[in-house]
C-alpha cells in the first residue's frame, strides 16, 4: 500500500491477554526455570489467550462491543447515560487515573528471570502505548535492593574527587538547590542491558512486554552534571572519570567517562515528564546518561567522585558484562546499540481480519538518531521503508508506521533500523557469529513475529 492511496477499512486486531501469570504461576516458573524448562509460560500464555484464565478477562473491556454486522448500531441509536445526564464533579481525584476500561494496561514482574521482589525486573507494555513517551506510571523498573520513596529535604548530593586535587571545592548540594540551578530538558530512552536478554537462548516469551519491555522513554529535567562539576573546580585533565554512587541498600556504582560530562549530555535529573521523578524512578535525584544501559542512570543519587581511571565497581566488572564464545568477557560496554521492535502485530495479538493492517514499532539507538526503519512480511527476504513519525530526537524512542493488506496467508513481521552513524540492526544469525548464545547483555537483534493463517501472532525466531 503506498502513501498517496487512501486505506483500506481496517482489520480488526484482539489485544493481547497482559496479566496471564498470578503469583502461584510464577512461583511454577521459577521452579521451571532452575530446570531448564519453560512449558509452563507456553501453557499458561495459550490458556490466556483462550479466555480460560479468568486474569486475562479485563483486556478485553476496551474492544468487547463490536459494531452490530447489519441494522442499526444501539450505541448510536439509543443515547447513553452519559450523554443525557450530569457527570463526575470536577477533580474527585487529586492526580488523575487512567479509564477503568485500560486499567489491565499495567507494568509486568518479570516472570522467571529474578527471584526476589527486591531485585527485580517490571516490564513495560509496549504494545499498548502510542507515540515515543512512556507514561511515568507504566515506567520500566529494575531495581537490585527494592524502592524508596525518600524525604527530599534531608537528600543530598555530594561532590569530591579521589584525591584533594580532583576538586579545588568539594561541595554538597540539597535538592533545592539543585532544582534552582539553569536547568534543561531533554526526551531520552533508558533500556536495561538486559532487555531482551532470555531471546539470547531462544526462550519465547509471548509478549513484546516480556521481550523487549525493558525500555521506556521519558522527558527527563534537571542540571547538567559538568555545571556542578564546574561550580566545584574539576580538573578535566587529570580527572577523566566520575564514579556514580546511589543511595539505597544496594551501593549502586558506575563508572562515566568524563568525555560523556564534557559534552554535556549527562545531568542529574528531578524532573520526568513535567513533574518529579516517580519514587521507582529514583526520586528524588537519577542521573541521566544518554545512550547507554540504564544500570548506569544510577538512582537516588547521592555522590559524584571525579577519578583519574575506572573505579572497577561490581556492577561493571562482574555483572552487566558480556560473556565472549571463547570464554572471556567484555567490561564496560555501555553504549545500547540499534535497535527496532514490532509493537503491532506482536506476540499474544491475534488479527481478527484480512485486508488493511498498520504495522507499527518503536526503534532507537544509543549512537544517536535513527536513520530509516525497513519493514519485512517474509522473513528478510523483501523489505520496504517505513514512515518514520516526528519528532526524531538523538538517542531518543522513534516511532515507525508502514502500511499492510494481510491476505489471510502466514507472514514473518520483522522490523530493521539503521542510525546515523550506519550502524544497522544485526540478524540473530550476525550477532551470535560474533557474540554466541551464552550472553544476558546488549542483544539488539531482529526480532520476529509469525503471523498464522488464524490470525494468532507468536514470536519465532529465524536459524
């Protein structure tokens, strides 16, 4: 279909069951899971989509009222409630909620892949969010020591370096301070380095939210770090590294390159989406390290050391690191590469309807902005350019839209994105020839959704 003719009526797509595991289901998962077996996902997943689990009947509230196929259509015929009568008053809510018709639209414990609710993983749902920006509340999180919700007046933000000559002025900033400091605002993602990590072993978990929903994209506000750095006499000579400490129980550390600091990329953000941080997302200071996994946009931020070489912390030397074919590992390897999902048709959504079909995705890359995204029907074999949607901004969720008459035949839906430093998406097959299949971290490979002849969409992948 091409951009100058008019589309077709549109089919039909059933949304995908979101809440198919309750709790004694993933308690069955983790046992599963120390097993080397994942049927029960599978099982539980197809019982869902299927509407015999009795958790997966509200996602279908928002679409359960078709149009009548012939006559008149009661819903237009007959006024409803609310159009002869008075409403709601006015903020019965201090801070508004979404329509009880969406609230199955939630984040998503991982099901499987951590053992504690402390150190754990909540996934986004992708597939049933619109634009580039993630609600605040449907934020990814990963967290490796639970969430606090910290009074802002007794935080502070400390400044030193290693020795007495990193610094002339070693300073302490209280977050009223901060907040009255030149700020900006700038939209970026922050992915996990482990999303997508269980597809690295083919493990087919059956929703882009448990794919690749380790990712959100948000309008973050707050103070460039090189403006405090400066405030602070940093010698950048010397000092060519900053190590990031967090305040919860997990003693969060990363190392930042200073050239990151100079260009003035990384702040030390409050501000998510015009109002504070949420308390998941590191309320009330995070820093904001662009392009790079999120491990090192270190929450509740307490302290900025300036050092003269990486600091060596346990979340960089030995988690978050990746496992070579030959047995060694790569450290500090940050940079979240190119990267493109398929959100509609994806994994759980069944189409309901041949004809007109949207095809519609999200892409990014941590080397800056996407370039072009191809779209394929059939494994790889053809491709076709997809509209990307403005804006598109550096290192930043780009939407991708292309237009699709699905025939009723089946179909493998991939998505392919290239930035604008020529780095293109690598298939499964590329990347395992140079990274193997026993890595967690960094997998930015083509992802591909089956389309059956019944409409069901799986997720496969392609030898």
């Amino acid at each position: 279909m091409t951009d100058d003719l008019p589309p077709q009526q549109p089919g039909r797509v059933r949304k995908a069951p979101e809440s198919f595991l309750d709790r004694s289901g993933i308690q069955a998962v983790h046992r599963e899971a120390r097993s080397g077996r994942r049927d029960f996902i599978r099982s539980a997943f197809a019982a869902a989509a299927a509407g015999g689990a009795a958790v997966a009947a509200p996602a279908a509230l928002a679409q359960a009222n078709p149009v009548p196929a012939d006559g008149g259509d009661p819903n237009i015929l007959k006024l409803p409630e609310h159009s002869t009568g008075l409403g709601q008053p006015v903020v019965t809510d201090g801070y508004g909620m979404p329509s009880k018709y969406e609230r199955n639209v939630q984040r998503r414990q991982s099901p499987g892949l951590t053992q504690t609710n402390q150190a754990s993983v909540s996934f986004a749902p992708l597939q049933s969010l619109f634009g580039i920006v993630t609600p605040s509340g449907l934020h990814f999180e990963r967290h490796h020591q639970g969430w606090w919700d910290i009074d802002p007046s007794k935080h502070r933000l400390m400044l030193n370096g290693s020795d007495d000559k990193m610094l002339r002025r070693p300073m302490v900033f209280t977050v009223d301070e901060l907040m009255r400091l030149p700020s900006v605002s700038r939209f970026h993602f922050i992915e996990c380095g482990a999303n997508t990590g269980m597809e690295w072993g083919n493990v087919a978990v059956p929703t882009c939210q448990y794919t690749h929903g380790m990712i959100s994209c948000s309008e973050f506000t707050g103070v460039p770090l090189k403006v405090l750095l400066d405030m602070a006499g940093a010698d950048y000579k010397r000092g060519r590294f900053v190590l990031a400490e967090g305040a919860d129980g997990s003693s969060m550390t990363r190392t930042i390159p200073m050239e990151q600091v100079e260009n003035g990329e990384v702040f030390v953000a409050y501000g998510q989406n015009g109002e504070m941080l949420r308390p998941e997302n590191g309320y009330p200071l995070r820093l904001v390290v662009p392009g790079v996994q999120g491990v090192s946009w270190v929450k509740y931020l307490r302290r900025i050391e300036v050092g003269d070489q990486p600091y060596g912390a346990k979340d960089e030397v030995l988690h978050y690191v990746d496992l070579m074919p030959g047995g060694l590992h790569r450290q500090y390897t940050s940079i979240q590469e190119v990267k493109s999902v398929v959100t509609t048709p994806s994994g759980g959504q069944v189409l309901l309807d041949r004809g007109y079909h949207q095809i519609s995705g999200l892409a990014w890359s941590g080397r800056g902005k996407v370039r072009r995204v191809d779209v394929s029907v059939d494994g790889g074999r053809n491709w076709r350019q997809a509209r990307l949607q403005g804006p598109v901004m550096d290192k930043c969720l780009t939407r991708f839209a292309l237009d699709w008459v699905w025939d009723g035949k089946p179909a493998l839906v991939q998505s392919r994105a290239t930035d604008d430093t020529g780095h293109v998406q690598p298939t499964y097959r590329q990347l395992r020839a140079v990274r193997g299949s026993r890595s967690i971290y960094h997998n930015n490979a083509i992802q591909t959704w089956l389309v059956q002849e019944n409409g069901e969409v799986k997720n496969v992948q392609l030898s």
